[in-house]
C-alpha cells in the first residue's frame, strides 16, 4: 500500500505505549502481523499514557499498522473519549444525563464550574492550562452509567500506568479534590455500596443477581463452589444441536430491548457453512439510564465468562469479543482479570474443560465513548478498526458479521441467563413470567426514588409494584412521570402503574421495557429539561451517516427549544413531521427511536400545554430499538 505521511514523530512515551498494546495482542492463527482492529487498543494506549493523541501518535500507530494516517485520523476523531488536541493528563468528567439532572447534577456542575472555569477548551479552542502535572480539564459527559447513585462523574489521569476513579454520588468537594490531587490509589479496587446497586442483596428469589454482592467476584474458587461453571460442563456433555434446543424451548429472548429470540440467532449462525464464527458480548450500555450489564460484570464476571463460552459452543465460535463501554473502568478490570483466571484454569483455550474440537478465546475490546456503537453493526465497525458506524442490513450478522463471517451478538443480560437455563432445564426456566415473556428482567431504577438500584423481577410483575419494591418517590413528593426505557424510550403517567411488565403488555400498551430503564421523575423535576437533554443527547450521539438522522436530530433539538420558549403550534407540526422522517427512513435505532420520548411527553403528558390529551391515549408506539439497547 503507497501511504503518504507528514513527517510528525511520537515521542518515546507515545512509541512505547502503542508498541507494548501491540506487543500485548494476541493474534490469531494464520491472521496478519499488522492487523487493523488493532487501531482501538493502540488509540487508547496513547491517550492512557499521555492523555491525548499527538498526529507523531497516530503516525506512529499507522506505520506499525500499515493504515493510511487521514483513515486513523476519522476513527480517533470519532470517539467522545479520545482527544487530537493537547489537554492536561488529568481530566475529570461530569454528567449532565437523565438521571444525574434529576439528582443534583446541575448544581454539582455550577459548582465545578465555578471553581474550575467553564468546561473544556478554552473558548478560542486552545488548551492553554494542558501543561503542567497539576492542570486538569473537566468536559460535560453524558451517562456515565452510574445512575443509582448519581450525580456522578469520572476522573482519569493519563500515565505509565493510568488510573480512573468514579465519584457516585458525587459531591462538589469530592470533585475539587479530586482535580488537585488525582485519582485515590485504590479507588477502582473498592466495592461499590452494594446496597445502591443491588438493593434486593440475599433476596432466596433472585436469579441472575443471587451471587453478586455475596460471592468475591475476583476469585473463581469461589464461583465455583456457588454453582459456577456446572453449566458449561452440561453443555459440552449434550452438545452444541442440545443446547440450541434449551435455550429455544426456554424462550429467552433478547434482554437489550430487542427481544429477539435467542435460539433462533444461535442456530441461524450455527448452521452457516462459512468459517470461522464469531460470538460478540454487547457491553456498550450507553443508553442513559441503563446499568444493569455494569453491576454483572463488576459482581459476576466469572458468569459472563460461563455464558460467553457456551455461546460460542452453541454457534461453533472460536473466538468471543466482550465490547465494553469505555466509562466502566472497574468492570474491565474485574471482567479482565476473570478471563485471565478462567484461561489459566482451563475454561478458556484449547480443549475448553478436555472438550477435543473446541477452543474458545475471549477478547475485550474497550468502546471509547460512542452510544451508536451499542448498534451491533457498529460495533463490528469499531472492533475492525473502523469508524463506528452502523451497517446496512441485510446481510444479517448471522451470515455476515464480524470481519464478513457469521456473528451471534447479545448483550450481558440475555447470556447471563444462558447457565440459568441449562442448570433448571427449559421447562423449569419457562415456569417463570409468562408464556411469551419467560424468565425474569434486570430494571433499573434511578432518579427520584428512594432506594434507586438494579431490581430483579419475574416478566409480569407491574410497574407499581417494581416503584412499591424501591420505596416509591421522596415523602412529600407527588410522582409526575415514568420513563420507560431510555432516551429512546416513553414516558408513562402515574395512572398507568398497572401496566405489566411484560413484552406483550408493553407492546400492546404502545411503550417498551427496552433495557430495563426505569426514570422515576417526581413534582421537582423539571420536565422540560428532561425533554431538551434527551434531544440534545441524540443530537450529539448521532453518527452523521444518513441524513434523515443526522439533519432531524438537529432540527428535532432546534424546534423543541423554540416550543419550550415560545409554545408555537407550527414548531410542534415540524417536530412531529421531522420525527416520522428519522422515524421511517433512518439506518439504524438510534434516528428511528430519537423522537419517541419527545413525541410521548407531548401527546401522553401534555406537556409544554399545546395539546389535550384524554386520560385512555395510547402511547405512540415506539416500533424499533435504540442502540444503547441492541441484542
């Protein structure tokens, strides 16, 4: 290949980092020395070490992966994580999404602000306070994924050996600590308040949550004497054609909001005849709101481990890639480290558990803040090294996938159940729910509740009694609205507590459960506010590659503003117009789902005043899924 570069050099620091990254990669049999989905891990060697990605950088990582420098250059330029600008080592980044605006988070950043300056660049676009040990830079991020102990933020400091540190619930002081001084040594190493993330703890009904909060999720020892790992030995006793079986007569089905029923993915990728097969965990929870994959793989990760191998078995896989979001610092390093021990112990490798025929390897790749990478089209892009852009379908990942070849792609919760089913059996499973939603659903609930945290529940439990369970709104408090399902979801009134929880109800209701949000918003709550930052986030989020969503998402946010300052009826004709535009032409979830949430706040709260809505309105029907909840 003829590549043409400027001439810019890496420092040392910089070479030594993307040298080591690449020196660290494992490589296939029979797969190239340079290999382009390398291009991740090199970027976020850089940006770990220095705390931003000089052109020497990417040239440096474009020599050794032999890409051309202005294709590098729109891969990097396209994450929110990476800088190609100077900027301190240290930054520190706070939450302006859903549940932190509904907590404090406005005034935790007014405070930050003050103290800090504004956020960012300066307003020039230059770093003038990049240099120097003590200079740090604070950035408005979105949902750090945190939310049941929001407000939150995140302060990473770039180094030989870089660290991060999560402040939930963050307080003003904490945060201005934290700028002076860095992240806290062992921040990372600590359990999080396992009363906030799981507050059902020791509940003897609880499935997939039974062990987090009660078994050390670093050691396998004790993963095993708590049942872990007896799952896959029955897998690789009944066979790959048995399991497929299971999980189907199970019903499970996808628990990222699309619902598609698992044996069905599974078997369509078994049975192509083209090889190798690839198995990819979605970890890329960005939707605002969402944290129940985060508490799994920071409580369980052994089990995530479990399931990411039978899946592979099942769908003749080799090779399993963990897509992690980049906000979620201790579950890559809980998750890490169980592959490690898992490898070491036999239950990764060659001869997975003895089993001759069946090798299976897990790879993490770390996201690096992109919500449309949460689209399992695009998150293939971003492991081959590519922009994170979502691909045209079909091909259907089950024939063509990850680098061309047949993909199974769930998310944490959908193989979280995997062991559960083949420990009970199918019919035990199915027990559980109802018939056509089995099993039970991680919700997660956050903003004016009590006792916020992921809960577990049987499908068919009603949303009252999921709000009666985390202790309802503050005393004093009157609820105003829930939030089903993200940004990309639609709000419910307080006389619709009822509505079972459920795939079918939700459907027939004309609203989704879709990754299990569950936004309590009470009477102090500016609500208006809540609408203007889910448009402002798909705004931001959108990938730009088809113009219904790249221009709607910017008219959507423009014409919501004017109607919230001035009420105009020909603002909201242009809102509902550009809505069905994103709605009916965009490629992918996320501009066929950004004008949901605004649509069911105005037609079923009423909201902004300019429409009457009878008590019995529907909600309008949300018909497809975001990317922040895919597979």
């Amino acid at each position: 290949m003829d590549l043409h570069f400027s001439g810019a050099v890496a420092t040392r620091a910089e070479q030594d980092a993307v040298d080591a990254a690449l020196a660290a990669a494992p490589h296939e049999p029979g797969a190239p020395a340079h290999r382009r989905d390398l291009l991740l891990p090199a970027l976020h060697a850089v940006q770990n070490r220095v705390g931003w990605i000089s052109s020497g950088a990417l040239e440096h990582i474009c020599r050794r992966l032999e890409l051309p420098p202005a294709s590098a250059y729109g891969v990097a330029g396209f994450y929110a994580l990476f800088s190609l600008r100077p900027r301190p080592a240290r930054v520190l980044h706070v939450c302006t999404d859903l549940a932190c605006a509904a907590s404090g988070g406005r005034e935790l950043r007014s405070a930050v602000e003050n103290a800090l300056g504004p956020a960012g660049p300066g307003a020039d676009g230059s770093d003038a306070d990049a240099a120097g040990e003590d200079a740090v830079q604070w950035l408005h991020s979105p949902c750090l994924g945190v939310c049941e102990r929001a407000p939150a933020a995140l302060l990473v400091q770039a180094g030989e050996v870089a660290s991060e540190q999560v402040f939930a619930p963050a307080t003003a002081p904490a945060l201005l600590r934290g700028a002076r001084l860095g992240p806290e040594p062992a921040a990372e190493a600590a359990e999080p308040p396992v009363a906030g993330s799981v507050p059902q703890r020791g509940d003897p009904g609880l499935r997939l949550l039974r062990r987090v909060g009660v078994v050390d999720p670093t050691s396998l020892e004790a993963y095993r004497a708590a049942g872990g790992f007896t799952a896959l030995r029955r897998a690789l006793a009944i066979g790959r054609a048995a399991v497929v079986r299971e999980v189907t007569d199970a019903g499970l089905t996808g628990r990222g909001g699309a619902a598609f029923p698992t044996g069905r993915k599974w078997a369509a990728a078994a049975a192509q005849s083209d090889t190798p097969h690839y198995l990819v965990c979605n970890a890329d929870e960005s939707e605002p709101g969402t944290f129940k994959d985060r508490v799994l793989l920071e409580g369980d990760p052994y089990a995530v481990v479990e399931s990411m191998a039978i899946a592979g078995f099942a769908a003749g896989a080799g090779r399993g890639y963990l897509y992690l979001r980049g906000e979620y610092p201790r579950a890559l390093h809980r998750f890490e480290h169980a592959v490690a021990e898992s490898r070491r112990r036999g239950y990764l490798g060659r001869s997975v558990l003895g089993r001759a025929g069946f090798d299976f390897e897990i790879e993490v790749r770390r996201g690096a803040g992109a919500y449309i990478c949460g689209e399992e089209t695009a998150i293939f892009n971003s492991i081959e090294g590519f922009r994170g852009e979502p691909r045209t379908k079909p091909p259907f990942p089950v024939e063509q996938g990850l680098f061309g070849k047949p993909t199974v792609v769930n998310n944490v919760e959908t193989l979280a159940n995997v062991p559960l089913v083949l420990e009970r059996g199918a019919a035990e499973y199915a027990r559980t729910g109802t018939a056509q939603s089995t099993g039970t659903k991680l919700f997660c609930l956050s903003g004016t509740v009590r006792r916020p945290g992921v809960y577990e529940v049987p499908f068919g439990r009603t949303l009252r009694e999921l709000l009666t369970l985390a202790g309802g709104v503050p005393e004093g408090r009157e609820l105003r609205a829930v939030l089903l399902g993200g940004a990309a979801g639609g709000f419910v009134r307080p006389d619709e507590l009822d509505l079972p929880l459920t795939l079918e109800d939700a459907r027939a209701a004309g609203t989704t459960l879709g990754s299990g949000v569950v936004l309590v918003l009470d009477d102090s709550v500016d609500l208006p506010a809540i609408l203007l930052r889910i448009a402002e986030f798909f705004r931001e989020e959108s990938c730009g590659q088809c113009v219904p969503c790249r221009i709607g998402t910017v008219r959507q946010d423009e014409a919501l503003r004017r109607l919230v300052r001035h009420r105009q009826a020909d603002d909201l004709r242009l809102l509902r117009e550009v809505g069905q535009v994103m709605r009916d032409s965009s490629i992918c979830g996320l501009g066929q789902t950004a004008w949901n949430a605004v649509e069911s706040a105005l037609d079923r709260l009423g909201l902004l005043g300019l429409v009457t809505v009878p008590a019995t309105a529907p909600v309008p029907a949300p018909v497809r899924t975001a990317p922040g909840g895919a597979a």
